[in-house]
C-alpha cells in the first residue's frame, strides 16, 4: 500500500477513512481455512492484500431511486463460505486466470475475486466484471460507485 499511497492521496484518505492504517496486519488463519476448504490457490497477491485489508468494512450509496446504503466487506471466510466453487470456475474459464475470493459488496450481492497478479473482479451469477488492477483501487472504486462493465 505504501507505495500505492504514495502516488495517490486520495486513495490513502479514503483507505484511512474506512479502518487502513500504515502497518496494520490481519492473521489470515480462518481465511487460509476457507479458502483451502473451498480448494482455491491463495497466491501471493492475495495473501498481502488480505493481510493488510482483511476485515475491513465499510457503506456506500445506493442509487438515488432506491436509497439507503450497500455494504463491502473484505473478508476471505464470508466470501468462500457464501459462494459455489463451480461458479467460480466458470469464471475462470472466460479469464484464463485463477481467482480467489476476498470479499463482497452490494450488500452480497457482488463478490469480489483477485488474480494471482492483484487484479480485482466482481461476480454474481454470469455477470463478472473487472473492478480495477488492485484491491485497493477497487475498494476504492465500489466506494465511488464506479460503473462496472461485464467481461
């Protein structure tokens, strides 16, 4: 994240403002459990990315017409337990890439998956989108509503 925060204040005040800090580490050891109960590789991107953001929470808007709020929550244990394997594996098949569960957002409406080189997507059903090229900058683009385009 350092660097990340280096080249991007706002990403740092909005990763500050939602529980980050500099230096804060998760233990990982329930979600490690998940994900090799649920038979997923957890590569190393994934690992430094959940130990530093494991657990954090925050809210977001929903539409005007609706209102009210969404949830995202970084968390490898409620993303594997709440989502079937084989689905999973469809959407690696149309990446050509691995992908592990961190998270959800849309009040679990959208699960979050990271590639083994950070990329970060968001799935429900055949919908599956790129979120952004890191965690981070995806936490960040739920945040600010980014729309997502089907991949």
């Amino acid at each position: 994240m350092n660097d990340l925060a280096a080249a991007d204040p706002l990403l740092l005040d909005f990763m500050t403002g939602i529980g980050w800090f500099p230096g804060r580490e998760v233990d990982l050891t329930a979600d490690l459990e998940a994900w090799a109960a649920g038979g997923y590789a957890v590569p190393g991107a994934v690992q430094e990315f959940m130990a530093e953001c494991g657990g954090l929470e925050f809210e977001y808007p929903r539409s005007a017409a609706v209102g009210g709020t969404y949830s995202c929550v970084v968390s490898g244990v409620d993303a594997a337990g709440g989502l079937f394997r084989a689905k999973v594996a469809e959407y690696e098949v149309r990446l050509g890439l691995e992908l592990c569960p961190i998270g959800h957002a849309a009040g679990r409406h959208l699960t979050l998956l990271m590639a083994r080189d950070g990329r970060t997507y968001g799935g429900k059903d055949h919908f599956l989108a790129k979120v952004a090229d890191d965690g981070y900058r995806a936490l960040q683009a739920i945040w600010l509503r980014k729309k997502l385009l089907n991949v």
